[in-house]
C-alpha cells in the first residue's frame, strides 16, 4: 500500500488489484490531469476494480464530478469495475447525466486539408466574392436606372439622415484632421526647404499636396472609418434582427431602400468634404508657416494662392468623389453580406473598412497614372 | 364538402448546401387553417418557412399558394402572391429608424393606391387591431419585447393578406403576453378567415390555435405525423411524437 500525495484533497492507493480514491476536506477547483495519468499508468494494468471513498468529503464543485466522470470513462473502456455507491447521490446522479449523452453531434472538420483541398476552396471563395460583388455592382447599376428615372423606392427622409450624418456631422473630425496634416506637411517640408533658404516655398508644397491627393485620402480614411463602418454595422445589425428578411418578403428592394440613401449621400458629401480639407490643410500650413516659421502672412498666402491650379483641385475633388462611392458601397456591401450573429456585425464592420481603404488606393495608383498620361 | 388547398407542397427537400435537413415532404394547408409547423430544436421548422415565404431556395421539390407555383412560376404571378401574404418574425423585424405607423405603411406605400391620409389612418386601424392604439409615433425601441412583435403583426396585415405565417411568436414573450398573441392569431383566423401557418415548439399555442400540423424529425429528417395536434395527442403515431407533445413524458 502507499499514498501519492499527502494533505491532497484527493489521494489514491491500491490493495489487492483495487485502487482506493479517497476524497476528504474541500475537493474544489482540482485539477484532475495528475489523478487521471495514475489510472492511465500501464502498472495499473492488473487493476480489477476502482473504490471512490468520500468519508471525510465536505464539499465540493464541477472539477470532482470531471474526475469521477472520467475515472469511469476510463475504467469502461478497459473493463475496470468502478463503485460509485458512497458518493453523495447528487453526485452520482450529475455523473449519470453526463453519461446519458452519448450521442455524437455531426461537425464539419475544420482541419486544413490537402494543398489541393487549399486551392479548391481558395478558388471557390473567390468565385463567389466576385460574382458576389458583380451582383451588387448590377443591383446598383438598375438601382441608380430606377432613381433616375423617378421609380424608386428611395425614402427622401431617410436620404437626408444619412446626409446628415456623412455631412454636418463630420465637419469637425475633417476640420481637425485636415489642419493637423497640412501642419505637419509644412513642419516636413520646411526642415528640408530651410536648408535651402527655400522655407516660403511651403506655402506651394502644403497647397498642392493638400489639393491634389492628402485632402481626399484624409477625409476617405476619416469616412470608411467613421461612415463606411457605420452603414456595414446598420446593416449588418438588420440583418441579425431579420429586417433584411422583412424587406425581402415584402418585395422591397434592399438596394433601394438602404444602399442608395447612403450612396448618393456620400457622393454629395464627399467631394464638399474634400474642399473643406483642402481648406483646413492650408490653414495647417499657414499656422506653422506664419506663427512657427515667421514667414509674412500675405508672402505665405500669395504663394498659396499662385500654387494653387484648377487641375489639382478638380483631381482632388475627382478623387473625393471617386471614395464616396468606393465607401458607401463597401459599407452597404459588408453589412449586406453579414452573417446572423453578434461577431459577424464586428466581422462586416471591420471588412468595410479594410475594403474601401484598399480600393481608395487602388483607385488613387489608377488616376495617378491616368493623370500621369494626359498630362494633367 | 372538400376544403380548398391554399398551400401544397409536394417533394420539397429543405437544407443548406450538401447539408439536407428535411427531404420529401409533402403537406397541404386548407384555406382558414391556423396551420403549426412543430418539431424539436433542429429540424428544419424555420427553414421550412423561409422556404415558403421565399427567402431560401429548397434543394428540391414544390410550394404551390393559391394555384402559383412559388418557385418555377412566373415572377410577377409570384409577387402577387408574396404581397397577399404577411410574416411575423420572432423579433418583430421592425424598421428601427421608422416609427410604428411609418413601419405599417410601407408596404402600402409600395404597393396600393391610398393617399397618405388614408395610409396613416389605416396605420392607426391595424395598430389598434393589435391593441397598439395610439403607439403610431412611437419608435420600436420605445415599447417592449410583446409589443414589438404585435406592431410586427399589424405591419403583416397592411395589405389584409390571405396568408399569415408565424415564426416562433411565443419567444420570448411572457405567459400572458404569449396567451394574448394567441388570442389575437385565432381572432384574426375567426373574423378575417385568413389563413395561418405558424412555426412554434410551445405545446400551449400549439394546442391553443392549431388545428392542423406537421411534426418534424431531425433524426429521419421526415414528417413523423400531421394532423390536429389534440387528435396527436390523443392518439399519437410515435413515441416520438408523444413525448415531444408531453414535454419528454415516457410511454
């Protein structure tokens, strides 16, 4: 005979090929992996029978009815005799419940197959994202045919709210966000111009940067984080809560009623957007230009202003535009895509704006070079 | 006197993929039935109604409403029965950003003549069938779990539907809330002689409203029984079957 632990609130020997598990004090919040590596061991081999004693049990929790539950398992599938009879009832009755569930739920394997199993399903997942997305960019092309031609559903109230929101409402973080940048443009700038005596040529480099391209990607960032993830998480919460459903059983169009809105909202919003930035951006460099650098005021705007040229400015505006529309639909096309739980809103959020961050790049590379070659 | 067929379906295999959850099966609803789809968690009872209000494709087989058949049909023949017919959600599905009136009047909107004024004043009418009178300007989330689910109801009967289907209307409602829709769902079948399918596993509606139905099995993935679900429990075919209508009582 001998024991394996001493002041163990669990402690096993073995007599005559039986094993004793004593149980005594308080057996709570045990970790059960020790005991059941004992029972595994291969000297255990010869064990006919396995004896749980409780005298000294006072309480109790789920980690004794684990133990129990597996000793028993174990014990069945090698043939070992188990008594159970001086445990509480309680606790026998929990162990029996365990054990009347033997029924093996069908799981879909979630293991990675095979390279060509990777292909296969790679292959098929992009299939349909891009027949997927193909769709919508239909659905919204007879979406905007229905607008124009005045047979949409398109709640003019509901055109105003999201207008409100993409425009008055976002005046404040675009302003903020625009000033910091076309201050921190003209601190970059100026270190290198200075050391030309060139430092008024500031005012030319914050004015075209600001103009041309930093505008329209500051508010496009600013917007699929703040507009674009709100509309994926809209309507990913109607999902969740069947409205999608309701709309498609009514035979209402989800194009009509939630994309467009929202569509149209931002393409006016944006390029207005844009302006307010390329504005708030000089304002930045002006600050830093003036007040920092000491440069006149009037020298600084004067400079601004001859720097300034309609192409760059319709480019920014074009880009604008341009990120609108690559926003609203990333959003509207995330948040119709969701699935029907909690974690799936967060998924089509954060898709929204992964999305339409990479596709306002993609599309800035295109004009860029588009400009590029016909001289603009 | 044999009953008009308003819902047949025959063959219709309902599932997800390669995942089958229900194959074969064939039912009629008669006009003015208040009609129970029941089964244990699992098997395919909402699935089945989504089949047959449209929202999910079935892997094969008919649905045919009122002589339309609702998946091969001519479309416009399709959504004319579609708007002859209103669903209840188990959560209202309620347009937050509208208010209640604003939620009935959509499908107007849509599709009937009415002047706004008589939308909003039939808005007002459905609210008050539903025991909603006076809630027209209040939003979905100002009123309560119940009362969403009755503004769900009277936004089903804008268009005064043939058909009305239910899925799960007891969740999450309390007994007397719960006793209440069913009250309202056999008036409605009463006095309008709309006919209603309703998808539930609470043995009190069941046996409150129903007087046709179909139980079905996850296991064999088949209807294991149809017909009255008081006449089921009389004489139940299965043990299956009784035990479900008994909550887990042993034969």
């Amino acid at each position: 005979m001998h024991t394996s632990q001493t002041n163990n609130p669990v402690e096993f020997f073995s007599k005559n090929g039986v094993i004793y598990i004593t149980l005594s004090g308080d057996v709570l919040t045990y970790n059960v992996e020790k005991d059941l590596q004992k029972i595994n061991e291969p000297a255990q081999a010869e064990v006919l029978k396995i004896v749980f004693m409780p005298d000294g049990l006072k309480a109790w929790d789920s980690s004794l009815i684990l133990l129990v539950y597996e000793v028993v398992r174990i014990a069945k599938n090698k043939g070992i005799e188990v008594d159970l009879s001086k445990l509480p009832q309680n606790l026998q009755d929990l162990v029996n419940m365990a054990f009347e569930v033997d029924r093996k739920p069908e799981h879909k394997s979630s293991s990675i197959g095979g390279l060509l199993e990777i292909i296969g399903s790679v292959t098929i997942g992009l299939y349909r994202a891009v027949s997927g997305f193909l769709n919508f960019l239909g659905a919204i092309t007879l979406g905007l045919g229905r607008f124009l031609s005045f047979r949409s559903i398109m709640r003019g109230t509901d055109f105003c709210a999201a207008l409100e929101d993409c425009g008055p409402k976002a005046l404040a973080i675009v302003s903020l966000i625009s000033f910091l940048v076309g201050l921190i443009l003209a601190f970059v700038g100026a270190v290198q111009l200075q050391t030309f005596g060139a430092q008024i040529y500031v005012a030319s480099l914050v004015t075209v940067g600001m103009c041309r391209i930093m505008g329209a990607i500051m508010v496009g960032i600013i917007m699929a984080g703040r507009t674009g993830s709100a509309y994926a998480a809209t309507i990913g919460t109607m999902q969740v809560n069947e409205e999608l459903d309701a709309l498609q059983t009514m035979g209402l169009s989800q194009i009509d009623f939630l994309v467009m809105p929202r569509l149209l909202a931002l393409i006016l919003a944006m390029p207005i957007l844009t302006m307010l930035a390329d504005f708030m951006g000089m304002v930045g460099g002006a600050f830093v230009g003036v007040f920092l650098m000491g440069l006149p005021y009037q020298e600084y705007w004067k400079y601004a202003f001859n720097a300034f040229t309609l192409n760059n400015f319709l480019v920014g505006i074009f880009h604008g535009f341009c990120f609108g529309i690559i926003i609203a639909l990333c959003g509207c096309y995330s948040g119709l895509n969701c699935g029907r739980d909690a974690d799936s809103v967060g998924v089509a959020t954060t898709r929204s704006v992964v999305y339409a961050i990479v596709w306002m790049i993609v599309v800035t590379g295109i004009i860029t070079v588009i400009c590029q070659e016909v001289g603009i | 006197m044999s009953k008009t067929v308003a819902i047949n379906v025959k063959g219709l295999s309902v599932g997800y993929g390669d995942y089958v959850l229900l194959h074969d099966a064939d039912y009629q609803v008669n006009k003015g039935d208040i009609f129970i789809i029941m089964g244990g968690s699992g098997c395919g009872k909402s699935s089945m109604l989504r089949v047959l209000t449209g929202l999910l494709p079935p892997l094969k087989g008919e649905v045919v409403i009122n002589d339309v058949d609702m998946i091969n049909g001519k479309p416009r023949d399709v959504q004319k029965i579609r708007e002859k017919s209103g669903i209840l959600y188990q959560s209202g599905a309620l347009f937050s950003s509208m208010t209640l009136a604003e939620n009935i009047m959509l499908p107007m909107q849509q599709y009937s003549d009415y002047s706004p004024a008589t939308m909003r004043e039939l808005a007002g009418l459905k609210l008050a069938l539903v025991g909603l009178k006076g809630f027209d300007d209040f939003y979905p989330s100002e009123i309560s779990g119940g009362m969403k689910k009755r503004a769900g109801l009277a936004r089903a009967l804008a268009l005064d539907p043939d058909i009305v289907y239910f899925d799960e209307p007891s969740a999450g409602l309390d007994p007397i809330s719960s006793h209440n829709l069913d009250e309202l769902i056999i008036e409605l079948n009463r006095s309008l002689g709309t006919t209603i399918v309703v998808v539930t596993h609470e043995l009190a509606s069941i046996f409150a409203i129903g007087n046709n139905s179909i139980f079905l099995d996850a296991a064999s993935k088949t209807i294991l029984a149809r017909g009255d679900p008081k006449e089921l429990l009389k004489n139940p075919p299965n043990k299956t079957v009784y035990e479900f209508l008994t909550r887990g009582e042993k034969k």
